[in-house]
C-alpha cells in the first residue's frame, strides 16, 4: 500500500534547494522566520529573520525574493509538518492520534495567525495547504468516531474551529492554553 499523496508536500518539496549547504541555509531561515512571526506577527524584520538564521540578506532574497514568499513557505512548511504528524500518528489508538495531531495544530496555530493576515484564502499555496491539512487529519477525526471515542455530531470542520478558537485566545502560558484545550477535547471525547 503506498502513502497517500498531498499537494503541500510536493510543493514544499519543490521549494526547498538540493545542495545541503543551501538547504541548511533555507530550513535555519524558515525556522527563524517562524520564530520572529510568533513574536512579531507579519511585520517582522527580514533582517532579524536573517540574523536568527546567521546568513546575510542576500541569503534570505536568495530563498525567498519576496516577503509573501516567505510568508508562503513557513506557512507551507507548517502544514507539510502537520501533514506528517498525522501519518505518524496514524497507527496509534483512535483518540489517542487524534488528540496528538490537534496538540500539533494547536501549535500551529499561533505561526498561523501572523502568517495568514498577509496571505490571500485564494492563493493556490492557500488551497492546497488546507486541503492536504484536512485529508491528512480528517481520516484521524472519522476513526476515533468509528471507534466510538468521538462524538458523531461533529465535522472536522467544526473540530478545528474549535480549537483554532481557543488558541486565539491570550493565555498566561502554553500549559494553561493546554489545560484549557484538554477540557474541551473532554466534550468531543465519548467515554466508555
């Protein structure tokens, strides 16, 4: 049986450079980037990003001529990882899987934030992240109901709003916004 295939995937990577050197450059840079938008939002400093990353700015115009482009990338990049969770994840327990890949998307979703104010819903780098997100975490949300440890009344859709919903929310720490969101995953858990 083959792994499925998802359009973010092919994308991210066709973006990123081949020779380790530039590759290297190209992840420190995307890492960097998300770091600073966490902190920033999307008025970020290209220039802190580059520091962070220790390349010039030339490096960063290499990788990413535009600042949309880099915005396009680290949010692409975000979903590849999502992407991958979900297939790691795939083999555990039903709820189990499904409440480790919401922890990651919860995550996520504080990068996400700063990232989407400068991205377009129609861009096609748009399009295909969220529907690779929902056919990689989808499949997750559907076995915990077949296997009765989800409610049934509840789209993926509805799933993700919910929690995208909490962590939009200002906290005083990540552990309250993760006890916060474990007592709301309690109400779409179905006990046995």
């Amino acid at each position: 049986m083959t792994a499925p295939s998802f359009p973010i995937t092919e994308i991210v990577a066709s973006r990123r450079p081949h020779r380790k050197d530039a590759a290297r450059n190209y992840d420190a840079l995307l890492a960097a980037a998300r770091e600073a938008f966490a902190e920033h939002g999307a008025e970020a400093s290209l220039e802190d990003i580059a520091r962070r990353a220790d390349v010039g700015i030339g490096t960063l115009y290499r990788n990413f001529p535009t600042r949309r482009h880099l915005f396009e990338s680290v949010y692409a990049d975000d979903v590849n990882t999502l992407v991958q969770v979900a297939q790691d994840v795939a083999d555990q327990e039903p709820w189990q899987a499904l409440t480790a890949w919401l922890d990651r998307f919860a995550g996520y979703m504080v990068t996400k934030r700063a990232v989407r104010e400068a991205l377009n819903d129609e861009s096609e780098i748009f399009a295909a992240c969220r529907e690779s997100m929902y056919a990689a975490g989808g499949p997750l949300l559907e076995r915990a109901q077949e296997a009765g440890r989800a409610r049934r009344d509840m789209t993926f859709v509805e799933l993700l709003r919910m929690v995208a919903g909490i962590t939009a929310t200002a906290f005083d720490d990540d552990a309250q916004r993760d006890r916060v969101l474990s007592i709301a995953l309690d109400g779409v858990r179905v006990s046995h």
